[in-house]
C-alpha cells in the first residue's frame, strides 16, 4: 500500500484498513472513511470532491472502502447507506455523515481536523 500524502487511500483487505486506522492513531491524525460502491451513483459523484479535499488537507488520512469488497469492515462501522463517511479520531468515531453532502462532508472535515484547543485558566 503506497500511500501518498494529499490521496485517497484505497484499502482492498481488513488487513490494510487495520494498518490505516492503526496509522491514525498513532500520528493522532483524522481519519475520515469513505464507505463506497461501485454501482452507488452518489458515490461517483462525491468521489472527486472528496480528492480534492484529500489534496488540500494533507494532515488528514483520507480511506476509501468498498462495501462490496471489504463487508466485515462495513459491518463493523454498521454501514447501512451508501456514502456514509465515518470521522475517526484516536480510534473513536467523532461524527458520520451519511449521502454525498458536498458541504456538510467539507464542514465535518474542518470541524475535527482542527487541532485541538486548550483552554488557560488564569
């Protein structure tokens, strides 16, 4: 698996999405997954927005699973929709958007890609 940074990382078996998601926890980096299918036309349409997204936000891991492919992943993250996007950060899910929502997937993104915030008490 050669992953660059600024691409959408095409995972073709359970042990590949393990190394990802194993990847973003370690750097602490979000991980947004692109639960997809070949025949959903929603996907197709989303699937170059979401590359581009993947360009201009290189600190963030951007996952493309196919549900037909990897089914037990699916299962796994219960994927019932076609595309559902699933926010993961430090190995927990911190929102889902669910259908080709141009804007709602690019607000999601910049919501928890920010860094986090620390407060000072005076």
């Amino acid at each position: 698996m050669a992953a660059e940074e600024g691409q959408v990382i095409s995972c073709h078996t359970v042990e590949e999405w393990t190394a990802v998601l194993e990847k973003g926890n370690e750097s602490k980096k979000l991980v947004v997954v692109d639960f997809t299918a070949t025949w959903c036309g929603p996907c197709r349409f989303i699937a170059p927005i979401l590359a581009d997204m993947a360009k201009k936000m290189p600190d963030v891991i951007f996952v493309k699973i196919d549900v037909d492919e990897l089914k037990s992943v699916a299962e796994d993250w219960a994927v019932e929709a076609m595309p559902t996007f699933v926010f993961i950060k430090e190995g927990n899910i911190v929102d889902r958007v669910v259908g080709a929502k141009k804007e709602e997937l690019q607000m999601a993104v910049t919501k928890h890609s920010a860094p986090a915030t620390v407060t000072a008490t005076a």
